[in-house]
C-alpha cells in the first residue's frame, strides 16, 4: 500500500518540545520524544509490560517513562528501569531512525538499518535567509494517494478554490505532464490574464505590487518518492517573463506539502508555502498561512467525502482523463517503489531461509 523504507515527515519540532507524541505512520504506531542532548528519538508505541501505548507516559532526563507503572524505556527500544522491579530481559521494542533536519522531524517507518540521510529531500528554501516559510498540518480521513492526486492536477481550484486561488482560465489551459525517472511534473502557464486571484492579489500588494493589472501565472507540480509533492506557483505583472520576470516585478512561492500515510484511509498532511519575496515580513507569513489554511481546509472536506464514496462503492471504476496524467504517472512511480521494496525483502527472506538450510 505504501513503501516504508523511505522518510516521511511525522511531525514538527514544536510537537515533541516537552512530551512524548504518539503518531501512527504507516501502520506503524511510533512514539516520538526528545533525548537528553535534545536530539530526536522514536519507538514503537507499546510498553512491553502490559502494552499500555508509550506516549500517554511522560519524558525524564531524556527518558521515556511509561504512564502506567513508571517502566523507563531506552530510544534503541530496550527497558531501563522500573520502581521496584527487575526489568533489563524484557524483550526489545522496535526503534526506528529518526531525524531533525528543514524544521520537520522525519521518520523511517521500515527497516532501520537502510535509513539513509542522504535520501531526505533538498530542501534549497530551508535555509535561506532569502526565503520565508509558514506552513500548518491537517490529519485526512483519505487515502494518502488522493492528495498527491489533488496536487498533481489543479485544475480542480477553480471549482473547489473559486474564492481564493481558482479562476476559470485554468482549466482552459492545457497542462504538460512529464516523467524523468520517479520525477513528475506537471506544469501550467497562462499569459496574460485579465486579473489574479483573490489570494494572488494579497500576495502582490504584500510585496508593494499592484492588484489590478493583467497577470501572467504558473503551476509547476513536482512529485518524488514517497509522497512529497512541491509546487511552484507565482503571479508576475503581464508582460515581464512570467516565472521568469524579475524578482521586482512577481511575486513567487513553493508551495510545499508532504503527506504521510497513517493508514490505507487516512494520512497526516503538512502544508506550508516557501516564499521568494519579502522574507523578513512576519506579517505578509502570517497573512499567506491563514489563506493557505482556508484553502487545504476546502480540499480536505472534499477528500474526506471522496473517500467515503470509494469506501461505500469499491467495486466502481474511476475515469481517468488527461488531467489525470500526473498523479497516474504519480500513482506509477509509487507501485514501482512499492514492488520493488517487496521484491527486496522477499529476497533477504529467501536468502535467510537458505543460509538456514544450510547450517
């Protein structure tokens, strides 16, 4: 259903700054706390001495203590301690890799031993003083898939975004949908528009460009494995280039979103926009995130009732059209990582059962 050799973001920072955070990612229910040195750590969400779940409990001098009988519990998954009792043969929980990097805490759902840092995605905005970023979280009652199908095509935002970001000339302008490994993108020009939208035109007033000229707009859709999707999106005064125009003259974001499965029908969703223009205005952050709020709250009702539809009605097939190419290309590049997951442990399986054979 979902690759787990590969990192997710499960949470922001701030979630875990003083208590432990129960999260479940992948199927996987993981309790996430700060060590001693600060420093991240998860494991499985279940004590193993009645199975009470870890994040009910509390965190002491970088320990994860169980709320239940006080049994402390180590971030490798092995028992400390426990008032009164001998505990060190309980048997180990399971530990995942876990890390702090670009203002998330990301999380490897699979198996701990390929965890790779140098898999996480580059973030270039992340730490540029040169960009502003704001961004919030919704929990989906939806299968992950559904959003990355949402945001690889946007041709629903004149429909379910009409007072914010939609407008009609988007879906009279043919999108292109291109695949360059587990790379796709999906992109929209449209030159010379009468006006931005209501959320465009907040923007350009913020950067001290007017609102009432003609426009030239993009969406630039990008998906990678597993599940980030980020969008590159900007209005420019008609006539200057476009998303090429000068930095003086549009205004441009990334809108940034990563989803996270928590199980085949449901998924945590953190959405964000990094800004190019600007960066140093609190005000102008805080203005984009409510409107950026308003907005994934609309697609969220929308996948929620989605869903319940697929789940009432699984035995009915669903139309594809040619605004669909992205997130079926999408959809592609996620079974092939899938099944080529599966196809690795089934061989470390079958290596193990022979190394067994033999002996």
């Amino acid at each position: 259903m979902f690759p787990k050799n590969a990192w997710y973001v499960a949470c922001t920072p701030q979630e875990i700054d003083g208590k432990p955070l129960g999260r479940k990612v992948c199927n996987e229910a993981i309790v996430f706390y700060r060590q001693a040195d600060g420093s991240p750590a998860a494991v499985e969400d279940f004590c193993p001495h009645r199975g009470a779940p870890l994040s009910l409990g509390y965190v002491s001098d970088g320990k994860l203590v169980c709320g239940y009988h006080g049994l402390e519990m180590g971030c490798d998954g092995k028992t400390i301690a426990m008032p009164g009792q001998r505990v060190r043969g309980f048997p180990c929980i399971k530990s995942f890799a876990v890390l702090e990097r670009h203002g998330f805490i990301w999380v490897w759902p699979g198996d701990k031993d390929q965890a790779d840092p140098a898999l996480l995605p580059a973030l270039h905005w992340a730490d540029d003083p040169e960009w502003a970023y704001g961004g919030g979280y919704y929990h989906v009652k939806a299968d992950y898939r559904l959003m990355v199908d949402n945001l690889m095509d946007l041709t629903h935002e004149t429909y379910v975004h009409s007072t914010s970001i939609g407008q009609k000339e988007i879906d009279e302008t043919p999108c292109v949908t291109k695949v360059d490994g587990d790379h796709v993108t999906t992109s929209r020009f449209m030159s010379d528009l009468p006006e931005a939208p209501p959320f465009w035109k907040m923007a350009l007033r913020g950067h001290g460009l007017p609102d009432d000229q003609r426009v030239d707009r993009w969406q630039v859709c990008h998906f990678t494995p597993p599940s980030h999707v980020m969008i590159e999106v900007g209005v420019a005064l008609a006539g200057h280039g476009g998303k090429d125009a000068p930095a003086d003259k549009k205004v441009y974001a990334v809108v940034v979103d990563f989803i996270t499965p928590e199980t085949e029908t449901s998924h945590h969703y953190f959405w964000g926009m990094a800004r190019h223009f600007k960066p140093q205005d609190p005000a102008l952050t805080l203005a984009i995130r409510e409107g950026q709020a308003k907005v994934f709250g609309e697609d969220l009702q929308m996948l929620e009732r989605q869903q319940a539809n697929i789940s009432q009605w699984p035995e009915r097939k669903l139309l594809m059209l040619n605004i669909d190419a992205g997130g079926m290309q999408s959809r592609r590049v996620m079974e092939r990582v899938l099944a080529a997951e599966q196809a690795a442990a089934a061989d470390r399986l079958a290596g193990a059962s022979a190394a067994e054979l033999s002996q």
